[in-house]
C-alpha cells in the first residue's frame, strides 16, 4: 500500500477514560475482529493489566478501514500506557505515529497525566485529535470539558469530537477524522531501510519479538539486520503485522508498522529504541532515540520460606523475559537470608512485579521498604551510588548524600489545593508555580522521589476524594540531609528493616516504626524490646512483654488427635513468620512498615 | 491386641445444650436412652467377646449428663462391668447439680461408683446463666453435701473461668466457695471459645491474656495455699486424690471408648466412632461394630503425643519413654530461661513454664 493511504497513530488517555474501549470498538468496527471473538479489551492481554484496568505494554495493531471518500486506508493503532511510572513507554509509541486520539472523559475532564502526554504529542509534531468520550453518562459536561480540550491543544471547540466507546456512538467519526486529519507518512521508499524499535517482547516459541515502524526503505524476510546502537546483527526469521494477531506479511516498506521476528533469546540484548537497518545495504545515519528507561524505585524481595530462593530466581529470569525494564540482583540479608534487591520503573511497577510472582508463580514474598537511588560523596571524594540502606557507608565516611528530585505536576479542583500543598509541605516539597487550567488549579512542586514512591499517590487520592491527578518527571539529584534509620528486635539490628529518612523525620517515623511493630509482633517466650536508631542513639523504643499464659486448657482421651493437630495448625501460622535471630516476626510487621504513612498523619 | 485397664463410657443425652459446650451430645432424644444403654452394652459385649477387656483400673461413665439415665438402669450396666474391675479399680462418673438427688446418688454409690465429678462451673448466678447452666449455685451446694451423705469419698468439682462477665471479685468468690465445700479435687478450665457453640456463634470476645493469666495464677496459688497439688494443667487434687483415669490419658496408655463419638487408642491405633445417634444405634441392633474412623499412628505422632501430654504434668515425662524432642538444643535454652528442669533423663517444666505450656512444647517440637 502506498504511504498516501496510511496512517499510523496512537491514543493518549488517563486511566479509565475508555483507552481499551475505543481501542476495542475500532477493531469491532473495521472488523479485524469478529464480534463473537471480541473478547473486551483486545489489546490489554495481561490478565493483570484486565483486572486493575490499565495497560502495561505498547503494541501496534493494524486494520483496514473504507472511508467516506471511498478509498481504503491501512490504520496502524499503537497502544500507550496510561500510568505514570510506564510513561516512557509514551514516548516510544508517540515516535512511531503521526497522529495521536486525546480521549478525555466528558464528565472528568483532563488529568495531570494526560496533560503530560498531550505535551509530548506536540511538542512531536504529532497532529491531535481531541476526543470526548463517555459522553452517554449523566454526569457528562461535554461543553465546559470540550472547550478546555480545545484551549489545550489551540483547536477549535466544535473540532473535538464527541462519543461514547461504550454504546459505539460516533466512532466512524474518530476513523474519519484519523483518515483526513493525521498526516500520511512520509518516508523515502528507495532510501536504506531503517526502522524504529519502539517495543519488544519476549514469545516462547519464537523468541525476541521486535516492534518497528519503518521510516524508509523496504525490509524484507530473511534481511541481515543491524541495530545502529549496539551494533548487534540478527536475521528477520519472520516479518510482518498484527492484526491483531501476528500475521506474516514477508516485508515492510516505509511508514509501515509491524513487528520482526529476531531470533534473540535475551530480551535485554535488543534495545528499545535503537533504529534497525539492513547489513548489505546500511543507513548512514541512526533515527533519535529516546532516553534508556532506569530503575526508579528498589526494593528487596526475599521469599518467605528460604527453600524457595531457586523459584524466586527463576520466576525473575521469566519476568525479565517480557519486562526489560525490571531489574535484579542477589542480595542477602541477616534478617531474611537470600533474596534479591529489585529496581522499579515506580510503585505501581513494583506492586504489579509482586504481585506477579505471588500469583503466577505461587511465591509467598517479603518487601523491604521502597527507597530511589542515592548518591553518596564519602570524606575520599568518591561518589557512590546507593540503593540500600545497607549500603550506606558509616556516617563518619560521609561528606554529602543526595537523593533524586522530581517536579511533580497535580491537577486539584480549586477546592483541595489546601489539601495537596500541605501535603506536599509535609513530603519536603519546594513550590515552583500554580495556575488555574479549566475549573482546576495546575499545581508545580519539586519534591524527592523518595516521599513520592513512599504512598504520595495514595495520600493525594485520598485527600482529594479521588480528584487530584498526579504527573512527575525528574529534575536531578540534589542534597538532603539523611540518614539511617535502624530497627533493632531484642537488641540486634534487623537489616530488612533499615531504612533511608530525611533527619528532621527521623524520630516521627521511627516512632511509628516501632509503634507499627508493637502492634504487629506477637507475645513470645520473651520479652521483646523494639528499638528505633540512629546509629547508637534510641529514638523509641517498645517491649512486646513475655506471655504469661498459653496453656491448651482440656486434653482428655477424646480429644488427643485433636489436640495434636490443633499444635500442628499452629506450627503451620508460625511458617508464615521469618525467624529474625530469636524472635518471630509476621509477615505483616513487614507489610505495616511499608504501609508506613496510611494512618492519617502523613508520614 | 493387648485388653486395656481404662474403659471410657459416653452417655450422651443432656436436657439443654450449654453455651461453651462442642461435646456429643444428645438434646430432646431422652425417649431413647434405654435404648441406647442396650447398644452400649452391645458394644461392651463385642469388645469383651474381641479380648480387648483386660482387668479394668479405671472406668469413666462421662457425658452428656450421665445421671439422665435411669438409675436402674446405671445399676445394670455396672453389673456387667462389676467382673471386670480390679481391686481397689477407680469408678467415677459425671453428674450436674439440677439432674440428680440425694437418694440417686446413694443409689450409685451402691452399684460401684466410688468417685464423682460434679459440673458446678461457677457458683456466681450470673455467669450460670452466661454459660446457659440450669443449675443455682444452692442446687451445687446441696448436691456435694448430698455427696458427702451417700459415701462418696473421692469427689470432684469441675469449674471454668474466663467467663464473659467475670471479674476478680467473682474469682475470689468462686475460689472461697470452692474452698468451704472442700472437695478432693478441683478441674478449672479457662473457657474455650470453641467454633460452633453458641458463645463463639454470639460473637463473645476472648478473655485478654493478661486478665486470663491473673486468673489462671490465682488459682493456681488459691488452691495450692489450701493444700492442692497442681498435678495436671487444669487440674488440683488433695494428695492420694488424683484421678487415675485422666492420668492414663496423660500418660498415653491404652483405652478403650464406647458410646457415640467416644475415641479408643489400643496398640498404636487410634478409633472413634462416629457420633450420630441413629447410626450408632441402628449398626449394634443389627449386631455389628459402631461405624469407626481410623487412624493409625506412626513412631512420630506418638512421640509428639507424649510430649505434648507429659509435659502437661507436674512430674513430668521420663525421656527414655517419651523420646527425643525434635529439637534438643532447645531443652538446655529452656533451661538457662527458667521454664524447665532437665535431669536424669526427666524434663519437667518449672512453676513459670507451666503457665506457657503450649510456646515450650512449639520451642521443643515440630508439630507438622
């Protein structure tokens, strides 16, 4: 097909604003799938990504639609991501289309996120097409949001259209409109190929699958491969399209997107975000990148019961497969033994990875509190980075430690703004800008990535009844004054309970450390003493007292077996608890710690 | 299979269900209980007839409410029993204050039953009527001087703390109580919210621990300072006065259980009948064996058993009868704690230990 008839373009929306239904709906309508295998939400194929109703993974998915003029046109819909911690995965689809849908909820109106997207869309030269979905609901105020959708993108109000994904109601249009508003692509057909990775993953039969559109030339099945980046040389053992399940095609030509099948077996070796072009005939220049993804956020995981380390490390290796961007070493740990220290694009991330171990591969887990990347100047001028608190060098070695900032952008209806900004006060936060954005105030803080990945989020839902909307990017590292904070169970230091904190909060939060185990540790043979520490100094302290009674009361000859499964059931709940030297210690004395700021206070 | 020395009788029929109670037991089924007493002995007969009867030290007839029986009918069923006894062999039996009467309990006195056990609970009205008790607390004084009439020479009282409403007051009133009706010895169980009884159903909170162990303590010291042994976790006995059928069970002996739902352990295997009425009947009418559920017990679950009861007794357990503990190292930790004694091949817990039976036995043992 020529390029004239193509188009290739995404959809930017937040979370449950109807991304997956819109998606779904174009796939009904242009019948790439039929409606009886139309199983809801195609292109979110995690059951995960189902359940919690957001999308993980970019994929590209092509249809074919006749349009009014009467001609058929070869549509390309490249998936994004709605969540924060995936938005670099934005970017990546962004550069591979011309055109992108900014689908706003008609009775929620923009969010922070969305904002942040429809930015990098223009700043892209992408062309938007501003839509209002769930336009059906009754809550729907499709002339006040509209006119905000307008201002943002400098449109014209009556240009933004209005649906509703849900009943099918002027979906036409929306394909309409991508036909006659988003550019054909424009690449050079007889120039070297050259493709843009802009996704991958990892399939068990055919290995390291490549998402690419191709900006000019023409690759064919059974091309020698160059990655510009790396340098690496694959062969495309298979080419083709999804749609929306991998169909060969045997080439791709310029302004195509499609995927290449690579014969990698390590996800991790092919970079997203390379450009590809052929062996014998190679492009001279690599197309722009986009920046490598980093971890964000590390935590510890250790398995509950240590005969489980193997799966837990084969559990990673298989995740890793599909998620490049998760990574993983060996670490161990006094308190808990053997696990590993993971790094997180972001919490979210970090639930999902957990949550994906626990229920695909049937590990019981524990999570060290979630702390960002350190930098540590020590008194010999070395700088060293740190993603433990176990890390950190004695503090007489120290000369500075600084910790990542990030500007986060909130977007609050006028009446919660005194909520956000004493929140944000309250997690060291530095004020840059407010201004209002429709009905609601754009608020601009600087604040450490450390208080964000805390519960910052959770915090900012619940104090704003669900209204404020939340967009970070980070702006550098800069100095902190922090320190480590030590727990100590019967007088020794439990490592897994180490933590990173900011001085002035040290004695709060170690309060409420030991507060939170006092609560959560149970009575035992003896008496255990929780202590909060910096260094050697006590911040707080608890003593789980000694039990005084645990006696079975009756044992009589009928109830002998009874008895003594009523022991074996409670040897079973102490196999739920980490033996920490001699105490025992729940696994929700772990949990409460991290849950560390859901009490109200703030910290 | 070798005879037992200690036979077991469930007499199941009660006039109400108590509050706390999760026994087998028989409501509204009265119209059945001679019944019943013919398939008891059925089942006595076969077990005889099977040479499972060895010369008897001790007999139980426990419940239910086992004075709901005809008294001429008791009598009958301790003529079948009287040749089997050995000299000077302990007989006891159950009995509630509001079911029985001074003439009854001469009665069985006079057809061999030589120890009763009475269920006084509390002698508090208002924690009588939190368990669903029938009796009054003047019903339980009358019964154990009517006791002391008949001849009884052996007689026990059963009581429960931790009862929903129970204050320190109400201890020191029941413990006073209990000390001026002088009995010879005293069962006080912490009540146990068992699943499915009333009290758990309503939702009553458990007794905190602290207010439980005060109780426990108390009476522990109450009874000893009045001349008790504290023999067994729950239960006090005036010296000489021990009851040699429980100890058999704490000592892991061979018994044997007759009625609905009652347990037998003879050689390494362990038995209970099933525990409803019509089948237990209906299977000895037609001249077969109760319907059972087995289940043997390998070298392991015996040894943890002996553990777990021995440790239950002040004296102790012999650690050539009782074998290892899964985890030896732990005994000398114990020790250097205070909550055990480990000599010449004994391991007895001290006074402390006593109280956390159960945290020592998990320190020793691997239950799994």
């Amino acid at each position: 097909m020529d390029q004239g008839h193509i188009r290739n373009f995404c959809i930017i929306a937040h979370i449950d604003h109807g991304k997956s239904t819109l998606a779904d709906r174009i796939l009904q309508l242009t019948g790439a799938v039929s409606e009886r295998d139309m199983r809801s939400q195609v292109l979110d194929s995690m059951d995960l990504e189902r359940e919690r109703g957001i999308t993980i993974k970019a994929q590209a998915v092509r249809v074919h639609y006749t349009a009014s003029d009467g001609e058929t046109y070869q549509l390309n819909l490249i998936d994004t991501p709605g969540h924060v911690d995936f938005s670099y995965e934005v970017s990546r689809s962004l550069a591979a289309c011309e055109g992108a849908l900014l689908v706003v909820d008609a009775s929620q109106g923009i969010e922070a996120q969305t904002l942040a997207n429809t930015y990098l869309a223009i700043e892209g030269d992408l062309e938007v097409i501003p839509v209002l979905n769930k336009i059906d609901l009754p809550a729907a105020d499709p002339e006040l949001h509209g006119r905000a959708v307008a201002d943002l993108i400098g449109d014209d109000p009556e240009n933004v259209l209005r649906i509703s994904a849900k009943t099918g109601e002027g979906i036409e249009a929306v394909l309409e409109a991508v036909v006659e508003r988003v550019p054909p692509p424009s690449g050079d057909l007889t120039a070297p190929a050259r493709a843009l990775i802009f996704d991958s993953v990892y399939d068990q039969y055919r290995g390291v699958v490549a998402f690419v559109r191709v900006m000019d030339g023409v690759f064919q099945k059974g091309d020698k491969l160059r990655c510009m980046q790396t340098g690496l040389v694959v062969e495309s053992e298979e080419i083709g399209v999804m749609a929306p399940v991998m169909t060969p095609t045997g080439k791709l030509a310029a302004g195509e997107t499609g995927y290449l099948v690579t014969g990698l077996k390590n996800l991790g070796d092919l970079r997203v975000g390379d450009t590809i072009t052929r062996v014998a005939e190679p492009a001279a220049e690599a197309l722009p990148g986009y920046r490598e993804v980093k971890p964000m956020v590390f935590c510890g995981l250790f398995p509950v019961d240590a005969d489980d380390y193997p799966d837990l490390r084969d559990a990673l290796e298989k995740l890793s497969l599909n998620d490049a961007s998760l990574r993983w070493e060996p670490e161990s740990s006094q308190a808990l033994g053997f696990g590993f220290r993971c790094g997180f694009l972001g919490l979210l991330h970090m639930d999902i990875v957990r949550e994906r171990l626990e229920r695909e591969y049937d590990l019981e887990l524990l999570a060290t509190t979630p702390n960002v990347e350190y930098k540590v100047t020590t008194t010999m001028g070395e700088i060293l980075p740190v993603r433990s608190p176990t890390e950190l060098p004695p503090p007489t070695n120290i000369a500075m430690i600084e910790e990542p900032f990030v500007r986060c952008t909130i977007l609050v209806p006028s009446d919660g703004v005194g909520a956000v900004m004493k929140l944000c006060q309250d997690r060291r936060g530095v004020f840059v800008t407010m201004e209002p954005i429709e009905n609601r105030q754009q608020i601009v803080y600087d604040m450490p990535l450390a208080e964000i990945v805390l519960d910052f989020y959770d915090q900012l839902k619940s104090r704003t009844r669900g209204y404020a909307s939340l967009d970070y990017e980070i702006v550098g590292y800069r100095e902190s004054h922090l320190v480590k904070l030590d727990v100590l169970l019967a007088g020794d230091t439990v490592d897994a309970l180490s933590m990173i904190v900011h001085r002035d909060e040290a004695y709060t939060r170690g309060k409420l450390l030991v507060e939170r185990l006092f609560r959560t540790i149970p009575r035992q043979l003896f008496d255990v003493p929780i202590q909060a520490a910096i260094g050697g100094k006590i911040l707080a302290r608890e003593t789980v007292k000694a039990r005084r009674k645990d006696v079975l009361a009756k044992c009589y000859g009928g109830d002998i077996s009874r008895k003594r499964k009523l022991l074996e059931r409670q040897k079973e709940g102490k196999k739920r608890m980490k033996q920490v030297g001699s105490v025992e210690v729940p696994q929700e004395a772990f949990l409460s710690v991290l849950k560390i700021g859901d009490d109200g206070n703030g910290k | 299979m070798s005879p037992v020395a200690h036979l077991y009788l469930h007499l199941p029929f009660c006039s109400s269900r108590c509050g706390y109670c999760a026994f087998v037991v028989n409501v509204g089924a009265l119209g059945r209980r001679d019944e019943y007493l013919d398939a008891l002995l059925a089942e006595l007969e076969g077990e005889r007839a099977a040479g499972r009867i060895g010369e008897l030290q001790t007999v139980y007839l426990g419940g239910g409410t086992p004075t709901l029986m005809r008294p001429r009918r008791l009598a009958a069923l301790m003529e079948r029993i009287r040749p089997h006894l050995a000299p000077g062999a302990e007989v006891s039996m159950e009995a509630n204050p509001e079911s029985v009467d001074g003439p009854a309990l001469a009665a069985l006195r006079r057809a061999g039953v030589n120890r009763l056990s009475l269920g006084v609970q509390s002698f508090q009205p208002h924690l009588l009527s939190a368990l669903d008790r029938a009796a009054t607390p003047a019903q339980a004084r009358q019964l154990i001087a009517c006791a002391r009439a008949a001849g009884f020479e052996d007689l026990s009282i059963d009581l429960i703390f931790g009862i929903p409403g129970q204050t320190a007051d109400d201890l020191e009133r029941d413990l006073a109580e209990v000390l001026t009706a002088g009995p010879d010895h005293v069962s006080w169980y912490e009540l146990e919210l068992k699943p499915g009884t009333a009290l758990a159903r309503a939702g009553t909170p458990a007794f905190d621990e602290d207010e439980g162990a005060d109780a426990y303590r108390r009476i522990v010291g109450g009874l000893e300072d009045a001349g008790y042994g504290w023999y067994e976790t729950a239960n006090f006995a005036r010296p000489g006065h021990e009851c040699r059928h429980s100890l058999a069970y704490w000592s892991a002996a061979d018994y044997l259980g007759l009625g609905v739902g009652a347990v037998s352990t003879v050689g390494g295997e362990r038995w209970r009948n099933a525990a409803a009425l019509d089948g237990y009947l209906a299977a000895l009418a037609a001249g077969e064996a109760p319907p059972r559920s087995r289940e043997p017990l390998d070298a392991d679950d015996v040894r943890r058993e002996r553990w777990m009861l021995g440790l239950r007794l002040e004296r102790g357990l012999p650690l050539a009868w009782a074998g290892p503990p899964d985890r030896p190292d732990a005994l000398a930790r114990l020790s250097a704690a205070g909550l055990l004694h480990h000599d010449a091949g004994a391991v007895s817990l001290t006074r402390e230990g006593r109280f956390v039976q159960n945290a020592i036995l998990h320190e020793l043992m691997d239950y799994a």
